[in-house]
C-alpha cells in the first residue's frame, strides 16, 4: 500500500513540475516587488545585470534552471536544514558542500566587492534575489530527514498527492490564485509590503532564516511529527496569510540590502 502511494506520488510530482509554483510565481514576485522598491541609482547599477533575461523577476528564476545539470553543485545552496532536536539557526552548521546561508553571504559578499568580475556581479545579484526568496519560505528551514519536507507526503481531499515542501512553495499560492484571482495574489502582498516597509528590519540573514524555522514548527502547521496527512482547503487558505506575509517581508529586505550594496559601493 505505501509503495503503491509513492509511486502515484512520484508520477504526480513529474506532472506537479509543469505547474507554476513558488520557484516560479513567489520568486518573481519576491524579485520584482523588490525592485519597485529601489532606488533611482540601484536601479541604474543593476539594469544591465538583468538586461538579458529582461526583468528582476526572470533573473531570480535562473538558480534553479542550472542547478539540475549545468551547475548541480549549488543544489545544496537552497536550503539549510536542522533536525527537530536543533532549532537555533545561529548554531547551524552548514555542510561541507555549502547550505543557504553560507552561500547567500558569499554571493552578497562577491556582490560588494568592487574587483568583482562583471560576470561573478550579475550571477550573485541573480542568486541572492533566489536565495532571499528562499529564505523566507519555512519548507528550506526544514528537516534533514525529509528533506525540507520533500519525503512529508500529503494528499488532497480529491485524492491528489503532493509533498508538505511542494504545498508551501507553491500549491498553496495556487489555491488562492484560483480561489480569488492572480491580481489578489499581488494585491496581498502589496498591502503586507505597506504594512512592514516602514518598521524595522534586521539586516541579519540567519534571522530571517529563525523566522522560516518557527513558522514551519508552528502546530497550525503540521509539518512536526508528520502530524499534516490531508490537506484540506481550509488549511491552505489559513495559511494564505502567512505566504502573502513572506514574500512582502522578502521584497521589502531584498530592496534594502541591494540598495544598501549599492550606496555603500557608490
């Protein structure tokens, strides 16, 4: 029964790559709401570093187009996972073939170095738009032992099989699309980024991480103890919130942090 289960939920997930979800949808949303938030002079410094794939937003997407082939060694650069019995993101230790907060330092790092190679500049201000992204969705704060929730198997109440990592980085976003509209997705986070852009954010990446890490052990939930196992609509649409919440607070912070890179530089 459990092999028969795997294997509908390995074909659904082949189909489930088709769909537009957070590596698509919430990253552009990430990115583009970000550069709205730029400045006149960032703006000018960084157009000719997404001129070719024509906005912030498709710049964002091209971390997780190389990392299947072209560049699988940054496919550990997505995520940093904790076992249940570790909740402090300070006290993380990140594998020897790199994690996402070592490797979002890093590219920031290469971002802000004036010697900087034109090519190394347009491929860290590409990554850091994902990683941002990344960090604040919960499922790549999530467990080794799932793999971010990869191996958390679900099934919606039509019978539909899906992963607890598949459902926040995207199938959640989806049902409020189809619930309402693509324009109250944007509309969502529009009104999340007027209610935080003005308050204090810390510049500090593993805090934005602890807050991805808490949000996936809160009990609402469901991803601790492998207590979620139906997905229902009701549970995506409490969390609708949450998702609008996270991509705002991604935008707002991706924003500053460019925008502080390229005053400092200037």
């Amino acid at each position: 029964m459990f092999s028969r289960r795997k294997f509908i939920f390995f074909c659904g997930f082949i189909f489930s790559l088709n769909l537009q979800a957070w590596w698509e949808t919430g990253h552009k949303m990430v990115c583009d709401k970000a550069y709205e938030l730029l400045t006149p002079s960032t703006i000018k410094t960084i157009d000719p570093l997404i001129k070719e794939l024509g906005s912030f937003g498709e710049a964002c997407l091209w971390a997780d187009w190389i990392k299947a082939e072209e560049r699988k060694e940054t496919r550990s650069w997505h995520y940093i996972n904790l076992p249940d019995s570790e909740q402090n993101i300070y006290k993380a230790k990140c594998p020897q073939n790199g994690c996402l907060i070592f490797s979002l330092h890093e590219q920031i790092a290469i971002l802000e170095d004036l010697s900087s190679t034109r090519q190394n500049k347009k491929e860290a201000l590409w990554f850091i738009g994902h990683f941002i992204g990344d960090i604040h969705q919960p499922m790549h704060v999530g467990y080794p032992h799932d793999r971010g929730g990869n191996d958390h198997l679900l099934e919606f109440t039509d019978g539909r099989q899906t992963n607890m990592h598949s459902l926040w980085d995207g199938q959640i976003i989806e049902h409020m699309e189809s619930t309402h509209s693509k324009n109250y997705f944007s509309k969502k986070v529009d009104e999340k980024i007027s209610q935080f852009l003005n308050v204090f954010h810390s510049n500090d990446i593993e805090s934005w991480a602890q807050e991805s890490r808490d949000l996936a052990m809160q009990p609402s939930v469901g991803y601790r103890d492998n207590e979620l196992e139906v997905v229902t609509d009701m549970y995506m649409e409490n969390h609708f919130d949450i998702i609008n919440e996270r991509i705002a607070l991604g935008a707002i912070r991706l924003s500053q942090l460019l925008n502080k890179i390229f005053q400092d530089s200037n």
